[in-house]
C-alpha cells in the first residue's frame, strides 16, 4: 500500500452559486482555469481586467477523488501555498480552515478516510468578503493604502498584498492552491524541518545540521545523513510530537561560496534520510556580517561576505506573474539570469509579494545572486489582536526554517515602508501613539520568530530603516541604514537631486517607463496606442504616472514624432534616471556600498518601473544596467556648482586595477574632438576622481564622450550631455543596417551612421535576447551586435532603428 498520495492533477472547479463550472489543474489559480475554459477572456489584454473583478468577489470550491487501498494507520494532508481563506473537507468532515498562503498546513485526516474511493473539497472564501468582515472585526480599523490597493482590506489576510492591486500590478485577488498536496501516512515520525548553521574558523567549516522529526508516539527512527563526503546514521528516539536529531560535519579546506562577480558558488549536496522519506539541499559555505559601525555621517551598512565588503548591485524582485499559473521555473531563471548578465549580484524580494519557492533560491544560489528577503508586509498597517500575531509567528517560523540554509539569503528584513505608512493615514497621523505600539508588536514577534528559528541570521527591523528601534524619515535622511529615495519620481524632482543624498544603501529608487511597443502590441489595438486611450491609461497604475513621464520628457527632450518614439523615450529617460543615481552614489564608495533600483521585472504588461518587460525582453534602462553596474566602470559626474566634470572609477573587484580612459568631445553632427587621454589606477573595493575636465573645456553644442579600456579587460563607453538633451541641434544620423545569420545561431546586426546617433535601439516583434542595445554611434562609426530569438527562426525577422534624432526630429 502507498505511503504517500500525491493530490495535485486535475481537479473540478465549481462557482458556489453553482453558475459555473471547469476543470483546474493544481497547483493553478482560478483566473487562470476559467480563462481555458473561456468563462472569461485573458484579463491582461485590453481592459479585461474590468471583466473579471466578479470573479474574486465569488466563493470557489475545487474537488477530486482519489482510491485508497486501506485506510489504516495515521494519515495526513501536506499542503503549502493555500491561497488563501480555505476550508478542507475529507468526505465531507471539515479537515482544516485556513488563511495565510504562507503556511505549510498537515491536519491529521485519519479520522475522516475511508477504503476504496474518497473525495476531498477545498472551498475557497472571496478575499474580499474575509478581509471586510475581518477589518469590523478589529478593535480599531486598520488602514490600508487605497491608493496601491483598489481592493480593500487586503491587509487583515496573510496573502499576498500586491494580488489587492499595487501601482504596478493589475488587480485580481485571486485564489488557489500554488503548492505541493498529498496524503501522507505518518509512519515513526515525519521530518519537519531540515536546518544548518556553519561555524568559520582558521582551521575550517563546521555545519551544523538539526532534523526536527514530529511523532505521534514513542519509537525509534533511523535518520541517515550525508555531507562533505561524511555520512553517519543516527537512531533517533522519538517522543510524541518534536525530536530534534543534530550532527556537526567538520570541513576541511572548504570551497566558500561567493556573490556573483567576486568569485565562484560551489555547493555542497546535503542528504537526509529516514526509512519512508528522503531530502536533498545544496549548501554554500560562506559567512555574512552587516556592518553598522559609528562613522562621521552616521552609522554604516555595509554587508561583508567571507570577511569581504561587498558593494551591492542589483534591483528589486516582485512575483513573476500576477497569476501562479501563467510563471515556471523556466520563466523565473531566465529572470534571474538576466539579472546576472546586468552584472547584479543581489535581489530584494519585496515584501508585498511571496515569500518565492525553494527553487527560486536555489537558482540564486548557482547564480551567486544574494537575496535580501523581505517577511511579507509592505505600506499598510496590519492589525496586532494576538489571533493574528500567533498565525504571523507561525508563518515566520516555518518560512525561515525553511530557507536559512540557502547561501543566497544574506539578510532578513522586517516589512517594506510600515514605518512611512505610519504617517500615510488620518487615523494613525491622529492617534500615533496606538499604531506605533501595534506596529511594535508586529515587528517584535517577526524579529522574535525569527531568531528563535535562525539564531545567527542578521535581521533588519524594516526597508527603509535608519537603525534598529528608530522610527525617523528614512526616505529624506541619508546618514544612517538603508534609504529609499522617491522624491525624483514622487517628488517630481530633476534628475540632479540624486545627487544631493549620499544614502548609505539606497535599496528602492526608480523611475517608469512604458513598457516596448512589441509588449504593448500585445494587449493594445493599433486605435489604443496613445498614452491617453483608456486602454493605456488602464495599463498605468501609478496615480500621475503618464503626467510624470510626459512631463520629464518635455522638460529634457523635443516632443516625439509618434508613439513609438513616446515609448522610447520614456525608456531613454528612465535609463538616464536610474543610471544618474548609480553613477553617483558608486562613486561613493565606501560611503555607499549598495544600490538597488525597483524594480526588476513586471507581473503582466503595463507601464512601470521595471527594467525587464513582462515576458523577459531587456528594456532600454536593463542594457544601461549592464554597463553601469559593471565590476569596473567609469562616470561622469558633475560638480555642484556646473562648473567641472570629474571622471570617476570604481573598482569593485579585489584587486587593483589600471584604467585607461580616452576622453573627446562629440558635436552635433558627430565628428569627434580629442580632449585627453590618462591611466588611472583604482585599488580593491575602492573608487577614485581620475580627472576633473573643465566645461570651459567643452564648445557650444558639443558633449563630453569616452571610452576606457581596464587591465583585467573589462571596458566600455560613455557620453554626458551638459543641459538638456532638447537643447542639442542635432543632424540626421542616417542610420542604415545590415541583418545576416549568424554563425553560433540568430542572426547579426551591423548598424552605422553617417552622424552622430544617440541611444540607438534595435527592436523586433520577435521575442529574444540582443548582446547589446541603446548604444551612441558617431559619424563614420559602425556597431555589430548579435540578436538571438527565444524559439529558432528560419528567416531574419523585421528590425526597427531608433535613435534620439530620428525619434524627435520635426517633419
């Protein structure tokens, strides 16, 4: 007889007004089936979205049978991602209620089986409903912020708050079960969880690893465990409920994992084994500090890896899709590896979104990308009534345990900006005092849970956050932790004020664009395709979000021809934003010692911030992001007065290097003025001022360009405008191209000018990868980059040219 059932396949899906009915495959959401079953059309394409809001204001009930030989002995249900207030029924006997999507759930159903053929029935309550009645219920109404969040009160529910809507994500709240479920027979004892905890030294490694096993009664278990080339089995004697069962493996001459770009992540197979089940994880040596010494601006944060600062460079992470069923893992490493090949080595996985499965760090940890993790609360207020403080704990508790051992995530963070909502409602602006003390609390039991499951992981109270139990503006003070800088976006500031904070860490900051007309092309007919029509406005969530971007781009660039040149150049000025702020504060360095930008990717098709379009293809900001977060760069940043331009090099690998710069003046036609030439040296984990150029130095019409070669052989190019880009007269680059196969597959494209072409852009509606994008070309100069397509092509699919001149040209 099996020892094990696996649940999830096909199952019904039924409205329980009984109006409506489909199959569902689980894990899946309910969107997501009854879009297959064409019950209602793809939500993300015109505007849908208004079409289907009845859909999450509906109860669900999902159900399947299954054939158990013989009910004997004791059984359980294992489930994970329950999305979210949900009531499991065995045959008709209530099994388990539960509401938060981020607990793993295993009820005893022994009592409730039956041989031969029995039927489980999860019923799914509207969130929407749940969290109204749960918000009357609370002793004191609990704000929630209206303007991300359409849908109400997703804050009195454990699920994600982006699925409430978000200023970048369509609103759904969908439900259905994301996760593993399975009938299970507990035999001796279960393992609960599997932990580690290293110890560095002089001499080695040692790993601790601790099996909790959960028992229903006295017994014995044998518990193999193997790593480092050691195994050892241990017989365990298990009590009722939890047995913890350890052993220290000693590592000699360990291979240390690394963040990406600063050395390599070797991994270490750990297994375990008892006679009814078996685990596998891979385990980085590697040891992580968060340095937040006293300094003269305030305190420092600075992560240390392996006793190595690590400048940290990279954006921030959100779900991979809206709906569970539309992402895979293919979908989410290729994410990730774009990630890596905009030379990033960590991501923030925000906490208005999901705590991601295990393969999601896994894949960070082959790739090197650190992973600060977010617990899961963002920009609202949260009630602190102990029913909902002992269902957090419980969430943090099994979270961590569950993802401590991963060499990728270098630290926990308490929430996303609860500190800042403080002040972002009437009630709690009237009474702070109350809601300080209920964020307290909520903050407390995180923090407690937390350390009690991973005594040794570095904990960070809250994103932005000046330092532990300090409540002040993280988002204007720049002296002390971690800073989120808005008031470009928000504040609709110029592009200068990124440089008048000199943040410690900056772990949000952005700028939106459109998303790429082949994406736009997508959910939009050709009568939409105006910033203005009601389908692009639906398409842009941020409340002012096309004011801003037109606004920015009339103050800095002349009006664009056509729509495509509006969605490029709001892809040129978001670049241009976010590229500001990092050129300057790397240039910091060891003042600054961590950027990340929001965001990295979208969750369906609309105008944002993200530097990857939903679906994976680069933006014009993601091909800037490869350039500036290079190990070894070079910058131009202006002094405060207008009146110098220095050149600044950083250098964030561990040796020293020389860079060769060579810098010239380009006019507007684009011949090329030689200015100087210097070799600068930059030591380890260091920046330097190469030179300072004078703008005296620059002729009217002309701007500065340079390109730099390193000794370790990275290099790059550049150019800085003095004004405005609106202000340069520029000529007819006439641009041509040539598109042939390419030998190692896709297909080669040579583009020259005649005159100078800024930001030049190659496109296709073809979806693919391009080796280089948004580059300058000079007169006379020719560029080869090499496209590749997601799916082999026969023939070269049809490119667009774009460049600044072309896009803005009258006529």
């Amino acid at each position: 007889m099996p020892s094990s059932i696996d649940l999830t396949g096909v199952w019904r899906l039924v409205a329980s007004d009984g109006a409506h009915e489909t199959k569902i495959s689980i894990p899946g959401d309910v969107h997501s089936a009854l879009q297959a079953a064409h019950l209602i059309p793809d939500p993300y394409i015109g505007r849908n979205e208004n079409e289907v809001q009845w859909v999450s204001e509906a109860n669900w009930t999902i159900e399947r049978t299954f054939h158990l030989p013989s009910a004997e002995g004791d059984w359980y249900l294992d489930l994970t991602g329950l999305d979210t207030i949900a009531t499991v029924r065995m045959n008709g006997e209530v099994v388990l209620k539960a509401d938060n999507c981020f607990r793993r759930y295993r009820p005893c159903v022994t009592h409730a089986l039956k041989p031969g053929d029995n039927t489980i029935r999860i019923h799914f309550q509207s969130s929407i409903a749940e969290g109204a009645a749960r918000q009357d219920a609370q002793p004191f109404y609990i704000p929630y912020s209206a303007i991300n969040s359409p849908i109400p009160n997703g804050n009195m529910l454990r699920k994600p708050q982006c699925h409430f809507g978000w200023d970048w994500n369509i609103a759904l709240a969908p439900l259905g079960l994301y996760g593993a479920i399975a009938l299970k027979r507990l035999e001796v004892a279960r393992v609960e969880h599997i932990t580690t905890t290293q110890t560095h030294g002089p001499e080695g490694v040692a790993v601790e690893v601790s099996v909790t096993l959960y028992g229903h009664a006295d017994g014995v278990l044998p518990v193999s465990l193997s790593f480092g080339g050691e195994n050892v089995t241990i017989n365990a004697s298990v009590t009722k409920g939890q047995t913890v069962v350890s052993h220290r493996f000693e590592v000699d001459q360990p291979k240390l994992w690394w963040p990406a770009g600063n050395g390599k992540q070797p991994l270490y197979p750990l297994e375990v084994e008892t006679p009814y089940e078996r685990h596998e994880q891979q385990i980085g040596l590697r040891h992580v500090e968060l340095d937040t010494s006293k300094d003269e601006a305030g305190r420092r944060f600075a992560l240390k890896v392996n006793g190595r600062e690590i400048f940290c460079r990279g954006a921030n992470w959100i779900p991979a899709d809206a709906l569970f069923s539309r992402t895979s893992r293919e979908k989410t490493r290729a994410l990730l590896q774009s990630a890596v090949d905009a030379n990033m080595n960590m991501i923030r996985v925000w906490g208005g979104g999901f705590y991601e499965d295990d393969w999601f760090y896994e894949i960070c940890d082959e790739l090197g990308l650190m992973v600060w993790q977010d617990f899961q609360f963002a920009c609202n207020l949260y009630p602190s009534t102990p029913d909902f403080l002992e269902n957090v704990a419980e969430e943090v508790d099994y979270q961590v345990r569950r993802l401590m051992s991963h060499p990728s995530i270098v630290l926990w963070c308490g929430d996303n900006e609860l500190v800042g909502a403080l002040n972002w409602f009437e009630e709690s602006r009237n009474n702070r005092d109350r809601y300080l003390v209920s964020y307290d609390r909520l903050n407390r039991t995180i923090e407690v849970a937390m350390k009690k499951a991973a005594p040794d992981a570095i904990w960070w109270p809250s994103s932005p956050a000046a330092g532990y139990l300090d409540y002040g503006d993280a988002w204007h003070a720049d002296g002390s932790g971690d800073m989120h800088y808005w008031s470009v976006w928000h504040e609709n500031k110029s592009f200068d004020a990124y440089r008048t904070v000199r943040p410690r860490f900056c772990s949000e900051f952005g700028f939106q664009s459109y998303t790429s007309l082949p994406v736009i092309k997508q959910f939009a007919d050709a009568k939409d395709m105006n910033i203005a029509s009601p389908v692009m406005e639906l398409h842009q969530k941020n409340v002012g979000g096309n004011e801003r971007i037109a606004g920015t781009t009339f103050r800095n660039f002349r009006f664009p021809r056509d729509f495509a040149g509006f969605v490029y150049l709001s892809q040129v000025q978001q670049a241009l934003a976010i590229k500001t702020a990092v050129d300057f504060w790397r240039s910091l360095k060891p003042h600054c010692m961590g950027t990340l930008y929001w965001q990295l990717n979208d969750t369906w098709p609309v105008a944002s911030w993200s530097s990857l379009d939903y679906g994976g293809r680069w933006k014009i900001l993601h091909y800037f992001a490869q350039r500036f977060f290079q190990p070894v760069a070079v910058a131009a940043i202006p002094a405060e007065d207008g009146q110098e331009i220095a050149l600044s090099v950083v250098n964030d690998n561990f040796n020293e290097v020389t860079v060769s710069i060579s810098l010239s003046a380009l006019d507007c036609a684009g011949h090329r003025r030689h200015l100087c030439a210097v070799d600068a040296m930059c030591g380890p984990d260091a920046a330097v001022k190469a030179l300072t150029l004078p703008v005296a130095d620059l002729r009217p019409g002309e701007i500065l360009a340079w390109q730099f070669t390193a000794s370790n052989g990275m290099g790059g190019k550049g150019h800085y405008v003095h004004g405005t880009y609106k202000a340069l007269e520029l000529e007819l680059a006439n641009l041509s191209m040539q598109v042939r196969p390419a030998p190692q597959g896709g297909f080669d494209i040579e583009v020259s000018a005649a005159g100078l072409a800024l930001f030049v852009l190659v496109e296709t509606d073809v979806s693919g990868r391009y080796s280089d994008n948004a580059f300058d070309l000079a007169a006379g100069e020719t560029h080869q980059i090499t496209f590749i397509p997601d799916d082999p092509l026969a023939d070269a699919p049809e490119f667009r040219l774009y460049d600044l001149h072309a896009c803005t040209a009258a006529g």
